[in-house]
C-alpha cells in the first residue's frame, strides 16, 4: 500500500534539515579558524529535526522546542531500541542556546563540536534505518 504522500513529504522535509544541519556542522569545523560554536549548534539541531522526523512518521504531535528529552521520549516510546541513542544525545540539547549569545561561556572545543556532530550523526542514522526509503532524501545516506 502505497504511503500518504504528504505525510511523506513532510517526514522528508525535517529528515532533509536534519542532514543539513549536519552537513553545515561539517562545513563548519572546516572553516579557518573552526567555528566550533556554530558545529555543535548544527549538531543539536539536526538531532532534533530527526527526532521530530520521527514522531511526524508516527503521527506524534510535538511542540516547538529544543529540549532533546521532550521530543526524545516519545521517540524511544514508540520505539524502544532508540533508547541508547537518544540518551547519548540529549546533552546537546544546551547546544540550541549556549554558545549562541554572547556572554560568559567560551566555545566549545573542535574536539567538543566533532564529538556532538557524532552523536547527531548517530541519532539521524538511526532514525533513518527506521523510516521508509520514501522519506529519505536523495542525500542522506
């Protein structure tokens, strides 16, 4: 039976933002000097965007947030072999707020920002192996 075609284009719309924020978190730790601040905000980002990938997938409502549990939860509720990841996951949420305005935190390390985009990486692969090929987009992998 073929799938709700928009429901698949909206599925695809957040897994698409989410790689590519992953994709400007790269970019990021590229750049000269490495915008590291920038990398692990990407990271955070594009955990989300999977996430809510996710629960769009299933039908779940979600409110607009950057609290990785909050959309997280219901993600490892639907499917509890996601726990693992999404726990590993949920520090970045600080990510969508810390180093984005000036004040008193210094940025994160290059080592910090790669070990945060590893961790978004993860948890959009495993969102990925779990949805249809019909919502993944011709560039995530």
């Amino acid at each position: 039976m073929p799938h709700d075609p928009e429901l698949v284009a909206e599925t695809r719309a957040w897994i698409a933002r989410a790689a590519t924020d992953l994709r400007a978190g790269r970019v990021d730790l590229d750049a000269r000097p490495p915008l590291s601040a920038d990398a692990a905000f990407h990271a955070q980002q594009a955990a989300e965007k999977a996430m809510k990938a996710f629960l769009t997938w299933h039908g779940r409502p979600f409110r607009k947030t950057h609290a990785l549990i909050e959309v997280g939860e219901p993600c490892v509720a639907i499917d509890p072999s996601l726990e693992t990841t999404i726990k590993a996951s949920l520090g970045l949420t600080e990510f969508a707020w810390r180093f984005r305005y000036p004040g008193d935190d210094s940025d994160p390390t290059r080592d910090e920002a790669e070990t945060a985009l590893g961790l978004a990486s993860d948890v959009v692969h495993a969102i990925l192996v779990r949805l249809p090929a019909a919502v993944h987009p011709p560039t995530a992998s």
